[in-house]
C-alpha cells in the first residue's frame, strides 16, 4: 500500500466523522427511533468487531495480502464500533422518552413551580381577593403534575416488569445451559424451546396463510385432527417444559396457548414431516430406485409427488413406526412405514420383469386404486400442494442465479454404481462456467480452504456447501445476505450440500437441498430396456443426417443427441417448418408458402393476434426469429441461403448455417454443445443449449432431456441404426453376428452398467473391453492404464500373455496413431472372430462417442499387441 493509500485509510477510519454521520441520520428520526437504532448497530457493530478480531489475531502470525485485509477489516470495524458508542450515549441523551431524562424534566419543573410560588402566588395571596384564583391556579396545576407523573410511572413500571421478565428469563436460560456444558450463554433464538416444541410445523406465516386459505368444509375435520395430534405434541411439550428447570410458569402457559394455535392450522400444510424424517423417507425411495436399476431398467421416479402423498395420509409418520390398520386401502396388518413405501414402489413401476409404469395421479384419482383419493380430497390436496408445496420447512433458500426453476441433473439419494447402491448426499445443479452466483441464503461464510468452494453457516442452524464456484472474493468471516454475490461458477454444474442442526440428536445432519428452493425440474427420468423409442421413418432419417453430419466433423455423441432433443420440441427436426404453418392458410402453409417473402415474415401478431414481440416468424430446425429485442436470426438464415444459391429449408444449408452463417455467440454456442465443451452429461448439455443457444431458459426442459436421452440410446443401440458407426461396421456386425459368442449385452456396453472392479472410464474403449472380457470368464486388472498401455502393462494381469498373432477373446492393444487411434492415449478392442487368412474382426467402443459400439476388421500389423488372457 503507497503513502497516499494508507493517508486516504486513516482518514476513512475518523470516528468524529462517523459520529457526525450517525447524528445527522437520527435528525430525521424520533427520539425514541433513533435510540433504539442506535443501541442496535451498536450491538452489530460490537459482534462484527469480535469476528474481525478473531480473524486477525487469527492471520496475525502469517503475512500477505490475506493479513493486511484482515487488519483492515479490524480497524475498521473497531472505528465503527467506537463511532457507534458515541452516537447512541448522545442519542440517549436527546430522547425525552427515557426515564432518566423524564426525572430530569419533573426536577426542573419542580424547581420551576416553586419559583413562581413563591416569586408570583405568595404576594397575590396577600390579598383577599386574589387568594381564591391562587388557590385554583395551585390545584390545577398539582392535578396535571399528579395525572402526568401517574401516566409515567405506570408506563414506566409495566416497561420495567417486561424487562424483569426478560432478564430473569434470561438469568434462568443461561443457568441451564451452564448445567448442560454449554456456558453461561442465551441459547439462540434459532434453537429455543419454541423452535424445538414447534419443529414439526415450521415457518408459522406460511402455516397461518395456508389455513386461511383452507375450505370452510375442512374446518370440522381438521379441529378433530388437531385435537387428536394435540394430546401427544402438548405431551411433548409439556415433558420439555418441565425439564427447563430455569422458565416460568407464565412463559409455560403461553407456549402452550401459542402450540394450540398453531396445530389448528397444521392439517392444511403439504408437508407435516419434519426435515430429517422427510430426507430419510425421500433417501429411502431413491434406494428402491437404484436397487431396481439393473438390466438396462434405470428408474427415477417422480418423489415429490410421493412425498406429499404419505404426508397428507399419514403426516408426521417415521419409516420405523407401524401403519395404522384401515388408514389407508393399501395399509397391512404389522407393516411399518418402510414397507409400505415398497408397495407403493411396486404400484408405480410394477414387478420385475415385466415393469409397468404409471403415476401417482393416476392412482390417486383411479376408484380402483388402493391409493384412490376422493374428487373433493384430490382436489382440496392438489390446491394445498400446489399453494404451498414445502414452502412451510424452514430454511427456504433462493436460487444462486436468476431462473424460473432451478434445473437438477443429479438428484440427493441412492444411485446405481455397478453392483453396488451408494448415497448421494447431494444436488448437482446446471450452471455455465463464467456465470454470476449470489447467495442462496443469510449467513457467514466459513474459513475458505477450497478456492473451488464455499461455506455458508446460518448461526448453529443450517449450513450450506457450493462446490463449483470461484471463493477468491472471501477469506472466511465476512457476513452475506441472501442474493449477495458470491463469484463465478468454474464449471457447468454445481454441487450443493445442506445441513441442519437436528437439535434432538444434537447433530448435523444433511437434508434433501431440493426441499428448499423455490421450485426444481428434474433431468433423470425412468428408462426401461424395453422401452421401445421409435422416431418413425422419416423423423429418423432427419436425425441420422443431422448425426452423420456433425460426427463427419468430429463431434461429440452427447452433445448431437442434446441438440436433436431441442430440435425434436421445435420442429421434429425438419427443418422445413414455419412457426404457425399448421394454421389455416393464408396464416398456415401452403404449397408456395416456402418461398414467399411476405408470408416467410408475418410475425406474432399477424400470426396468433398477440406476442409483438416476434417480428418474423421462427424457421427452421432451430425456430430462428427476428423478435423487438433485436436478434435477426431469421433474416440471417434467409440472406446465407440467399448468398449460398440454396433453398433456406435445405437440411445441409441449415446445418452450414448454424456452424458458419449464425452469429458469433451462437456459433460458438453450437460448437461448444456438439463438442462436448462444457459438458459431457447430456441433461447438463441439453440445458445449456437450450438457455444460451435457444434464449429460452427452462422451456420444456424435461421433454427435451428426454428426447435427447431417446436419441442417445438410439444411436448406442446397434439394432436401432448404422448412424453411429461406419457402414461397413454394421454390414460386418450382420455378417459375423452369428460367430461372435455371446454377442455384448446392455452390462458391457450401457451407460450406467458395467462389471464390478472396472476402474476405467465408463463409456472409454478400455472400459468396454474390461467388461467384455468378465462377460467371457476373464477376471482381468482393472488398472492397465490408456489403450495402447496394455500392451505393456498386462503383467498386472496374472497369467496374461502377449502374441504377435491375434485369438479369439484377445485384447489387441493399438499404439497411439495406429489405425487411426489417439496420437496420445492409443486404443484397445476386442478380437471377436479370426479368419483362416489371418485378418480378424474387433468389436470396440468410443470411436466415434462415448459408448458407441462398432466393428471392423485388421490384418495384423506393426503397432498392434494382442493380449491374451487365461
């Protein structure tokens, strides 16, 4: 710091000027406004300055740039402190409102009327005819004297009684917690005996503003059930109270008055589960899930909607308690919560092999249906659900960047890995690398040991972990409001994990963070092996030319299926289509409509009779569009084909137009899906084009991932078309299809299978070959490095040998540059059929794509090592 720099500090550290400041501000206030203001920053001001200290005398040993922001930090927040001081004792002073200054004020008028008794009154007394208008004048005056000081001493006792009631509470609360270990401290509002008693109906307005809304024809039934629920929570209740040695008997009874108000409101909230029981049902439906997700069955069923289901039927139900007999048409003799939630799994998804899927609308509203609701339950439920949803859990957060729905591409529970369930504690959200994040919540953030994360800390309640982010603007300390920026995401997802202090275990324990925000969409859906996906002839044909196309250029397998899934919602990839052209004519298509200049630019209004924004209708496989905001991108496409003598709805023109003729931004935009740039997660890909390509964050992003995936698995599949491997692989494939035994399966090639012990990266030729060789008998080393390292590396491998010569069941390990393998990382495949002259067939993997399956055939050579195992 220069000489000028530190002389520009300490002026800014000047407390005179700071009190003038704070003085000016409370000119404008009332007196009483403006001390109670001020005893409040005074009181922030004094716990900012302990953090700063602590930070300091924390960093104090070290140096850098961290310890001289840290002292600035202390100094300045010592001067606030200090300013602070001043400017409430002189605040103090001006309130006329405060008892000390009211004695002040009786003293001095005291004083005064004593002077005028005996300077004014005592000679007219003198006199007999003025002595009777003395006397009135004294008696008036002793009334106003004696109503006014009566006024203020009841005021002034009943304000003394309520801060007696405080501080001996205060007294009392902090004796118990010295007994329980905890220090001669107030126990946070945030973990009081209210916010335990109450935990299990959080977030009192939302609960107040739901009832309200609430049918009059509920209100008998939900009195019953709050009496019902009342006897065991005014148990609990009581039990608590009795055990806080330190609270008074009138505190008690007005806890209990507050608790029996509350419950009257409770039956009309979705959610009567607490957090923690409300994460652990949600964890243990997403392990039914994944231990169903096996033989290309990958299910992830829609759990909000289960959720609110068992809370509305069962509210504040624990997995371990038994259900109540006859509560419900699916409720059995002896069944605890646990298994009911797996009779529920069985009703939405059905029973291996045959899986059948349907909803929880669908059950709820079939009169068939164990889970069948009645029209009036349904429908008073759905209004609860969509109104107030888990609004009523405490801790809401707000979304970390500016979005309608926050997009989940991975969701919190248990997922598939090989053979094994594992927990997911949780979220991945889709972001953009270079995008502002601000802060889902108020808190301090945490000492920052990640500059890849960030910590947020609500007091000793909730805790909230952003991975993914740029932490450099914190070093640990510094107080954030929610909506405060935080830095720039360093990736295109983030992972975000939530905590909560479960006061009854005394223990963080993590929570679903999807709970909390405003509202999600989902990108994992259910897919069943036998789901059959087909586009149809010519939609097909369209994709497989849009396929053959871009991989020819060296793009990515995901990122093509993404755009296609875009592409699918807007124009079922033909990109001779017209936004309107399905309306009647002269608004809707006709036969020389395509070249019309007027009709190709009719926009919103001419079209529906609204949306002005659209200046000229959307064309095209991407719906390009000239709208108010000014993006030309119709007139775009027009003049590139004009300048390129081709009809702008020519599939390859559109194509050449979006990698060479569209503007700068979305050209690179394109590039970066196709390539896999950002992403190589197709949910993940699918949203980015749609929020940075498109210009339509959130718009069915659900049908679109989903047709993305249907696209993906098509051209993985070796029977759905020949669009991800060469021609000649699917005629070889035909030809030999019958020699190769067994043939590969949904385990060795399918994202998400795979054998256990394979190390390598799914969808990679390397891990392929593993699994191919465990489906044949090999128990080979799951560790043998890049594909042209096996050559080399098999002696991890017990019993394995090499040969110039191929076998069937080899590895052939391909040095890197041979047979068109990666100069750096090589290649290895399989050896599937050897022929009488030497040449021999390979299947392989990742050629053209993560997890894209082909074959071809090679006659032995220089570069190429086979590996044979036992």
């Amino acid at each position: 710091m220069d000489k000028r720099s530190k002389e520009n500090f300490k002026a800014s550290l000047n407390v005179q000027k700071r009190v003038s400041d704070g003085i000016d501000a409370n000119a404008f206030r009332k007196p009483r406004q403006a001390t109670q203001l001020s005893k409040q920053t005074l009181k922030e001001s004094k716990k900012n300055l302990k953090v700063r200290r602590t930070n300091y005398r924390k960093l104090k040993a070290g140096s850098g740039l961290q310890v001289v922001a840290a002292k600035k930090k202390y100094l300045e927040a010592k001067a606030d402190k200090n300013a602070s001081k001043v400017v409430f004792k002189k605040a103090k002073k001006s309130d006329p409102t405060r008892a000390a200054n009211k004695a002040k004020g009786y003293a001095k008028n005291q004083a005064k009327q004593t002077a005028v008794n005996h300077l004014v009154l005592s000679p007219l007394e003198k006199d007999d005819t003025l002595r009777e208008g003395s006397d009135l004048y004294r008696k008036t005056q002793r009334t106003k004297s004696g109503l006014k000081l009566s006024k203020d001493v009841v005021t002034s006792s009943a304000k003394a009684s309520v801060n007696l009631s405080k501080h001996t509470y205060g007294l009392a609360n902090r004796s118990v917690n010295m007994v329980r270990g905890r220090g001669f401290v107030r126990t946070p509002s945030e973990l009081g005996f209210r916010r335990q008693a109450a935990k299990r109906m959080r977030n009192f307005q939302n609960k107040l503003s739901a009832a309200r809304k609430a049918k009059k024809a509920e209100q008998g039934f939900s009195l019953i059930r709050s009496i019902l629920k009342g006897q065991q929570t005014l148990s609990r209740a009581f039990t608590l109270i009795v055990t806080s040695k330190g609270l008074l008997v009138v505190l008690a009874v007005m806890f209990i008055l507050c608790l029996l108000g509350i419950l009257n409101m409770a039956s009309s909230v979705p959610t009567k589960q607490d957090d923690f029981q409300l994460t652990k049902s949600w964890t243990y439906f997403t392990k039914l899930d994944a231990e169903q997700s096996e033989d290309g069955n990958n299910f992830y069923t829609p759990l909000d909607d289960v959720m609110f289901y068992m809370n509305d039927q069962f509210e504040d139900y624990n997995l371990q308690d038994q259900v109540p007999v006859g509560s419900n048409g699916a409720a059995l003799p002896n069944q605890n919560y646990e298994q009911y939630l797996t009779g529920l799994w069985s009703a939405l998804n059905g029973s291996s092999p045959d899986y059948k899927l349907t909803t929880m609308e669908a059950l709820e509203t079939d009169k068939s249906s164990k889970y069948y609701l009645s029209p009036d339950d349904y429908s008073d439920f759905k209004e609860r659900v969509n109104e107030v949803g888990y609004d009523s859990l405490d801790g809401q957060l707000q979304f970390p960047y500016q979005t309608e729905s926050l997009v989940i591409n991975r969701r919190y529970g248990y997922e598939r890995n090989g053979d094994k369930t594992e927990l997911h504690s949780s979220i991945d959200v889709s972001s953009a690398p270079g995008q502002d994040l601000t802060s889902p919540m108020h808190g301090i953030v945490n000492s920052v040991t990640d500059p890849n994360t960030l910590v947020i800390s609500e007091a000793e309640n909730a805790r909230l972990t952003i991975v993914g982010i740029n932490s450099g603007r914190f070093i640990g300390g510094e107080t954030v409001d929610a909506g405060t920026l935080l830095g720039k995401a360093t990736k295109s997802s983030l992972n975000m994990t939530y905590e909560k202090y479960n006061e009854d275990d005394k223990k963080w324990e993590k929570v679903n963070p999807a709970f909390y925000f405003p509202k999600v969409t989902y990108t994992q859906f259910t897919s069943l092996a036998s789901d059959s996906f087909d586009p149809g002839k010519s939609v097909s044909e369209r994709a497989e030319a849009v396929y053959n196309f871009l991989t020819k250029l060296g793009y990515k397998k995901e990122g093509i299926c993404a755009i296609l899934g875009s592409f699918t919602e807007e124009s079922q990839i033909n990109p001779k289509r017209a936004e309107g052209d399905y309306l009647s004519p002269p608004v809707g298509a006709s036969g020389n409509s395509w070249d019309d200049p007027a009709w190709l630019a009719m926009g919103g209004l001419d079209i529906y009779g609204k949306y002005p924004n659209i200046l000229h209708r959307g064309l095209g496989l991407g719906q390009w569009t000239d709208t108010s905001d000014g993006s030309e991108r119709h007139t775009l496409l027009l003049n590139y084909a004009k300048a390129k003598n081709k009809k702008w709805y020519d599939l390859d023109l559109q194509l050449d137009f979006m990698l060479n003729g569209d503007t700068p931004g979305n050209q690179t935009m394109f590039k970066n899906t196709a390539s896999n740039a950002v992403s190589s997660s197709i949910p993940e890909l699918t949203n980015y084009f749609l929020t940075y390509w498109e210009g339509n964050p959130g718009d069915k992003i659900q049908a679109r991932v989903q047709a993305a995936q249907n696209w993906f698995t098509y051209f993985s599949n070796n029977g759905g078309s020949d669009a991800d491997m060469s021609a000649s692989s699917k005629e070889l494939f035909e030809k030999y299809k019958d020699k190769i035994k067994p043939l590969p399966s949904n385990k060795e090639t399918q994202q998400g299978q795979g054998w256990p012990g394979n190390g390598y990266e799914p969808g990679n030729c390397t891990w392929y070959v593993f699994n191919r060789q465990a489906q044949i008998g090999h128990n080979i080393n799951g560790y043998m490095g890049n594909g042209g390292q096996w050559g080399y590396n098999y002696t991890k491998t017990p019993g394995a040998t090499i040969d110039s010569k191929p076998q069937v069941g080899d590895a052939v390990s391909f040095s890197p540059g041979v047979a068109g393998s990666s100069s750096e990382y090589g290649h290895v495949a399989q050896v599937e059929v050897v022929n009488p002259d030497g040449t021999f067939l390979v299947s392989e993997m990742n050629t053209l794509g993560l997890y894209s399956m082909g074959y071809r055939m090679f006659k032995p050579g220089a570069g190429m090592t086979f590996v044979h195992f036992k």
